[in-house]
C-alpha cells in the first residue's frame, strides 16, 4: 500500500496541469548520451532571451549553463545547444562515469525549469566500449554495435561526431537502400551493423552507436519523453591506398622490400601475392620461403619484409603485399623491374684484422637520388640490417660516381660472413633496397711476433655459442666443443694440429694451453721458439669456426752496420730457405715495416738487392738513412725477419795547416 502511494506522489509532481516537470535518463558507464529539456506548454514571449541550463547544483560547477543561441556551446565533457525556435535546449554528454549519476535540474534562468533524473548503469558489458577501425580509401567497411537484449525492440541511431558535437546519420526505422552511404541494419539479437561504403578521407572521424528510449525498458510511446543513449564508440581512421610503385633491381643480385601497414594491423595476418597466382599467408614472426622468395610478418613493427634473391628476368612481375582485414584484403601493387647489371662486380673476398677497420667498395644507380645501404646474410641468406647499437660502427663515403664506400670499425669477431651493399629508395609505406655488391668478409687476427728462443701466446678467441660444458660423474666440467691450433688451415689434408684443448697430456713440452669459457678466449703459450715455428695458424672450432693467425719470428741475432755519409753499405742478410720471396724494408716493427714500411724496388736507385744471396746495398749514403731496418724472407704466408741497425756518420777531415 506504501509503494502504490510513493509511485502517486511520484506521478503527481512530475504531471502538473499536463506538463512533464521531470524525466530519468538511462547512460552507461563509458558511454554518452543526450536528451531534450522541454519548455512548458503556456506561450512565453521573454524565455527566449533568457539563458539556459544544465547543472548539478545552484553553482553549476557540475553542468555548463549559457546564454549562446543557435549553436554548440562545450564545458569539458558537457555540450548545450539552444534552438530558440524549436522549443526545447539539447544536453549532450560525452564518456560518463559512476560519478555523473545523480539529481540534476535543467530550464532557463528565471521562469522554469525541470528535474533531471541521470542514471548510469555500471552492469553492461555491451555498453560503453570504445574501438579504432581502419580502412583504405574506397574500401567497404562494417562495424557492429552490441546492445542489451532489454532494448532489441528499441529504435537505434547512428550518430557522428563533428564540428557540433554530434551529427544524426541514419534511423534503424527509415527505410535503405543498399546503394547509399550509410547502412544501418538491426536483424541480430544482440547487435545492429553499421556500413559504409566507398569510404573517402571525409568519413574519418568518431561514431557513436545509439538507442533511443525513454526512462523505462520498454520501447517509447509517441507521448514519451525520449532519449538518446549511446552504447559504443568507434574511430575510424581512413588511410590513402598505394595503387602502384616501381622497384627497380638488377639480374643475379637482390632485392629487399619492406611494406609498411598502419598501427591497427600489426596482429593482423600478412600476404603475399605474386603476379596472379594465390595469396601466400605469412607465418607470424619467423621467415618463411617459395623458392627464392623470403618472407617475414613482423608484428613488433607492423611491417611485412620481403626478400628475393638471385635475380632473373622471370622475376620481373607484379607483387602484391597485403593484410587481411575483417571486410576486406588491403595490400599494395609492387611492379619489380629487373635491369641488366653488367656493369656490377659479381662477388670480391675482404680481409679485415679484428679490432682494425675494413672498407667495402659498393656501387649505387646514378639516375635517382638513394639512401646508401649495407646488410649481412643471416644463416638463410637472408640480407639483415644491423642493430641501431651496431650501426654507429658503420660509415659510408662517397668516392667516385656511382661508387661509395662502407666503412666498419673496430672490426669484430662476429662481423665474419657475407655482406651486401647497395641503393635503398623510400615511398610512401614501402622501402626498397636494390642490392648490388656482394662481399665475403674473412677475419683474421693481427700478427704474433715473437724471437727465437723466447715465447708468444696465441690467443684464440670464439662465439659464446661454443662455450656450453659437459660435466663429468666426478663432477668436473669440460668444454663441450673441443678447440684446436693448427699450422695451415684446419681441417684440410695439409694442416698440422699443433695442440687441441681436451687434450689429457701434453705431447709437446713447449706447449701449453687453456680455454677459459668466460672470456670465451682459447690461449696456446709456445715456448723456445726456432724460425721454422713462423707461418700461418689456424684457430678452429669443429668444422664451423676458422680464424687465421700468423706468426712472425724474429732472428735471435740483429745486424748492425756502420757507414760515412756520402759512402756506401753492403748488407748480407741470414736467410735459411732458398725458395722465398725476399725484402728489405725500414720501420720500427716487422709486419708494419711489410704492410707500411720503405720497401726496396726498382724504381729506388740508391737501394739494389741481390737476391740469391740476399744482399742489400745502399749508395749515396745520408744521414737520415741511420735508423732500423729489416731483412725478410717470406714463403706462403710465413715470415722471418732479420733486425738491422744502420748508422750512418759524418766522415772525419784533415784541415789544411
């Protein structure tokens, strides 16, 4: 009996002479929404120059108030828009929350006004959502808007917001055609789709799925005082499709194609298609191939790379690199035209000391304007740009045209393999890079000097891969991959294994070794070292891992000469092999004397050597030819140098009495 009299009461102070003096409107948290306040029903002449408003408390500190007629006025997430002429003020609220429900009061300043009754439901997992869809333009898009069973009935709305804060697009009640912009259909339960087709860069923008109801469950009557409660909110980003771009490369050589896809795609699946035979799906994270043709979905960055190598004329057709959408397939025409490339060196072998510095001479087109480019082969073959922690290690320079070079400095153990140069050119979401040089980067270590009769180690660096241990039943742990010192290159008939380092005894007593799996550093102490040790050593890790190393002995005794200035020297190097290659050069160490030194030619005339007997001779002698030389002897790679002193004086003369 209690409820019947509140519910009267309730109906009697809201329904006063016909007049609706309040009304509740339903939200979501997350969500909008926006309603009408009515002027009453008696005829006012002076409402219309009185301001409006929305608000909370007498302050207004909640709401926004205004006297601006004929357009939107904005207070943080509250909008108000006055229609003199119609009647009735707009309230629009945009991303309400738990706090905003309450009591409120809407009406003009002075004559009348009318209870609000704001309700946000917390309780809806359909209500309140926010999504970002993407599109290319001229694509078709839809996207769907789910809704509370309670309101299946209802009559949903699409909304847009724009300059004003939002727009009516389409009624679920109007009638459609299948031809226009905007499609509304409500034939699900649970959710109505929203379409539009051909979408242009003006249709970007935010959207706003709505139902129209009053403060019940049940569907408005035409006497009802309606609202519009918004359930879901989509962004839509509309991006320029590439309809077509070159990619110029050359036969036998290589090309490296990166396809660029909005930030929404990134976990969307790849394709490729070539020419037109069937999308090929990408495997995400991982390189897959057809043939020649690698292909990796890169999800961390959102981009698709593509790499074909050895280059003919067959490959010269049109690639399509593409994402799958929920509506559509979105991908960009690649054209690849193959040139002849004649004028490009086939492949060149470099040399480079580990911690020096290496230069590779690598061609660019001379027609365009290109980003210079270096990559190395990874075990696939596939061509890998390197790290942004590597890179600053890498330089290029120009030299001549059509011609530059890349520079890597302090040259690494894991910088050994195969690098390809060449041209990279940027579009619009796509980088191409016409690859052109090939370079096979052997590494080796700066010499090992050492005197006969003393020592020298020799210090074997390796990967870190190599330093797995295997523990035996007494507990002590061995390196799982045995390392070796050999004399000529390991593993081929000629080479000589001078010590191993599982090795339980030591056949030599000159020799000695420890492998610390730290320092990943293999090191062979030699001792009482003769001339005949010199030569070329080879670092080796099973059959995978060779790093060459040379060893340049010294004789135990140095040469010294003395001469006048103006006179002449004879210089009678020791040799112990006959057939050598023989040299006299000057310098203060032995293998920059070889690489960097004063060496004797032909084209020195004050310098001659006598090579069956090794003899230097020197004429014209001057005072800056005093300093330190050395005789060398060299065969297949082996070095021994002979110390010399030249000391070139001032003569002594007899003055007249």
């Amino acid at each position: 009996m209690r409820v019947a009299i509140t519910i009267t009461i309730f109906i009697s102070l809201c329904m006063m002479s016909g007049q609706v003096l309040c009304f509740k409107v339903i939200g979501c948290s997350g969500g909008s929404v926006m309603f009408k306040c009515m002027k009453t029903n008696q005829r006012e002449s002076s409402d219309q120059f009185k301001g409006k408003y929305f608000c909370r408390n007498r302050d207004c500190t909640t709401g926004i108030s205004t006297e601006t007629r004929q357009r939107w006025v904005y207070n943080e997430r509250f909008a108000l828009y006055d229609d003199e002429n119609r009647g009735f003020f707009s309230v629009f609220i945009r991303k309400l929350s738990r706090e905003d429900a309450g009591k409120y009061t809407c009406g003009n300043n002075q004559e009348w006004s009318r209870d609000v009754e704001l309700k946000v439901n917390r309780n809806s997992s359909s209500c309140g959502t926010s999504v970002v869809q993407s599109a290319y333009k001229g694509q078709t898009i839809t996207f769907s808007c789910e809704y509370d069973h309670k309101i299946e009935t209802h009559t949903k709305v699409l909304y847009r917001v724009k300059r004003d804060p939002v727009l009516l697009l389409k009624i679920s009640q109007s009638s459609q055609s299948s031809e226009e912009k905007f499609i509304l259909s409500d034939n699900q339960r649970d959710h109505f789709t929203v379409t539009i087709r051909n979408i242009s860069e003006e249709e970007r923008g935010v959207y706003l799925c709505g139902v129209e109801r009053d403060g019940e469950d049940k569907p408005p009557s035409e006497t009802s005082v309606t609202h519009i409660t918004f359930i879901k909110e989509t962004e839509v980003k509309v991006h320029r499709q590439i309809s077509s771009v070159q990619v110029e490369a050359y036969i036998s050589k290589s090309v490296f194609i990166t396809c660029e896809f909005p930030e929404e795609f990134k976990e969307n699946q790849k394709f490729i298609q070539i020419h037109s035979s069937q999308k090929i799906s990408v495997e995400q994270n991982q390189w897959i191939h057809r043939n020649r043709v690698h292909m990796y979905d890169d999800t961390s960055s959102g981009v698709l790379k593509v790499f074909i190598s050895d280059l003919t004329e067959a490959d010269e057709v049109t690639y399509r690199c593409g994402v799958k959408t929920v509506n559509d397939h979105v991908f960009m025409t690649i054209t690849l035209k193959i040139n002849q490339g004649d004028h490009f060196p086939e492949s060149s072998e470099s040399a480079a000391v580990i911690g020096e510095s290496v230069k590779l001479s690598c061609n660019s087109p001379e027609k365009q304007q290109s980003i210079k480019h270096i990559c190395k082969e990874n075990k696939k073959k596939i061509c890998q740009s390197s790290s942004s922690s590597e890179k600053q290690r890498f330089e290029f320079s120009d030299s001549t045209a059509g011609v530059f070079t890349a520079s890597i400095s302090n040259v690494r153990l894991r910088d050994a393999g195969v690098y390809w140069c060449g041209a990279e050119t940027r579009h619009e979401h796509l980088t191409s890079v016409s690859l052109t040089n090939k370079h096979q980067l052997i590494l080796t270590m700066p010499p090992v000097i050492g005197r006969e009769g003393d020592s020298v180690q020799i210090k074997c660096p390796y990967d870190e891969k190599h330093t797995k241990e295997m523990c035996l039943r007494k507990g002590k742990c061995l390196s799982k991959e045995v390392k070796y010192l050999c004399k000529g290159k390991s593993f081929t008939k000629d080479a000589q294994i001078i010590i191993r380092s599982d090795e339980g005894h030591v056949k030599n007593p000159k020799i000695s070794v420890k492998d610390d799996t730290e320092l990943n550093l293999f090191t062979v102490n030699m001792t009482e070292l003769r001339a005949e040790d010199a030569g070329k050593y080879w670092c080796a890790v099973k059959d995978v891992f060779n790093l060459p190393i040379e060893l340049m002995i010294i004789r135990k005794d140095a040469i010294t000469h003395e001469a006048s200035v103006g006179g002449s020297a004879s210089i009678s190097c020791k040799h112990i092999r006959k057939q050598t290659q023989r040299f006299f050069c000057r310098g203060d160490q032995p293998n920059i004397c070889f690489r960097d030194g004063v060496h004797v030619s032909s084209d020195n005339s004050r310098f001659s050597l006598t090579e069956e007997t090794f003899t230097v001779k020197i004429s014209d002698l001057r005072a800056e030819d005093s300093g330190k030389y050395w005789c060398a002897e060299e065969s297949s790679g082996s070095f021994i140098f002979t110390e010399v002193h030249l000391h070139v004086t001032r003569g002594f003369f007899c003055l007249p009495p």
